[in-house]
C-alpha cells in the first residue's frame, strides 16, 4: 500500500506541473485552481508514504519520478527537444533513484 501511495503521489504531482504549464502564467484559473489541488493531494500521499520509507528514499523517487515523467510529457505534448543528452540525464536520474533504492536500509 505504501508503494502504491508514492506511485499516486508523483501521478497527482505530474499531472499537477501539468496544470501549472496550462495555467499560463494564472491566465487560465481553473488550470491553477486545479494545479493547487492536485499538488495539495500529491503531498498528502507522500506525507503517508513517509510512514513507512525511507524520507530521503520517498523524496528522491517522488521528486525525480516526477522530474523524469514531467520531462517525458514535455518532449511528448509540449514538443520540447528529446536530444540524446537530456534522454541521458533522464537516464540518469532514475539510474539515481535505483541506486538509493537499492542502498537503503530496510525499515522494520
């Protein structure tokens, strides 16, 4: 259950940045409105996966999976470059976030 809390929480915080982009500078208010209650709930899913993960583990995966798949939907819906070196640093990040996960003590 916690796992599926932190996969929720970076969803509602992607979807979140989303809504910030189309909020266009707080000309579109219902984007922002939206934006701030996704963020709110993001939050509050991963206050719950504190409970049980590690924080520094918890923070680095909801922030950089966030990172990676707000990139992603950047190249994908807003046509940003997908050059082979950001495709790297991408890589990289969740290259990052395996290796935390894998030297993370269990918590009991």
């Amino acid at each position: 259950m916690t796992w599926l809390l932190l996969v929720v929480g970076v969803g509602l915080e992607v979807a979140g940045t989303l809504c910030m982009k189309m909020a266009d500078g707080f000309r579109s208010p219902g984007a922002a409105l939206l934006m701030y209650l996704l963020y709110g709930l993001s939050l509050t899913t991963l206050t719950f996966a504190f409970q049980r993960l590690q924080i520094g583990f918890a923070y680095a995966a909801w922030s950089g999976g966030g990172l990676v798949l707000v990139a992603a939907s950047g190249m994908i819906w807003f046509r940003e470059p997908a050059s082979a070196q950001r495709l790297l640093f991408i890589a990289l990040v969740l290259l990052g976030l395996l290796g935390l996960h894998l030297t993370s003590p269990a918590r009991s």
